[in-house]
C-alpha cells in the first residue's frame, strides 16, 4: 500500500492484522503490525466504541499526509491487542 498524495510506500499487505470493522474518520480502515515511511505526533486519548486508546496520529514521512494512527496503549484489558499496531484509512492508500 502506498500514500495516495505521493505514492511512498507506507505498508505490506503482509502486515494486515485485520482488515473487518476498523472505521476512521474517512470511513473504512485496515489494522497493520508495522508501516513505513511514516510519522508520528505526540499520544493523545481518543474515546471510541470500545474505549479509551492513547493514539499516535500517523503522517506520511515524505509528504504529510494524514494516514491514520497508531495505538500507543489501550485503557480496556480486552482490546490490549491493538497496542504498537497501526489503524490506517483505505481512502487515503492505494494498492
């Protein structure tokens, strides 16, 4: 998968963790394991449906470009899975 601003590679379809019911604020989302050529912001809480998450906005090194977030730590023990992982919008890559 590569930024669809400036086509840098950002993720392997290999490092998908799962691909069903992840939402971003673009719509549809995929969890990977590890990107590249990204950035990231300071951690911030966000609340979402399944509880607090301190994330990581995550950016195209090359370009800027919001990609998504990483989460830094999950508040809930059952959604403790998803801490180091990336949420990434499939609106802003492309195959």
């Amino acid at each position: 998968y590569v930024c669809l601003s400036c086509r840098a590679p950002i993720a392997a379809d290999a490092s998908i963790v799962a691909r069903v019911r992840f939402r971003g604020y673009k719509g549809k989302a995929a969890l990977y394991a590890s990107t590249l050529n990204t950035a990231l912001a300071a951690p911030s809480i966000l609340l979402m449906d399944t509880g607090a998450h301190t994330v990581q906005e995550c950016t195209c090194a090359r370009c800027g470009a919001y990609l998504g977030w990483r989460v830094a730590r999950a508040h809930e023990a059952s959604e403790k899975w998803k801490e180091g992982r990336f949420l990434l919008e499939l609106a802003l890559l492309a195959e």
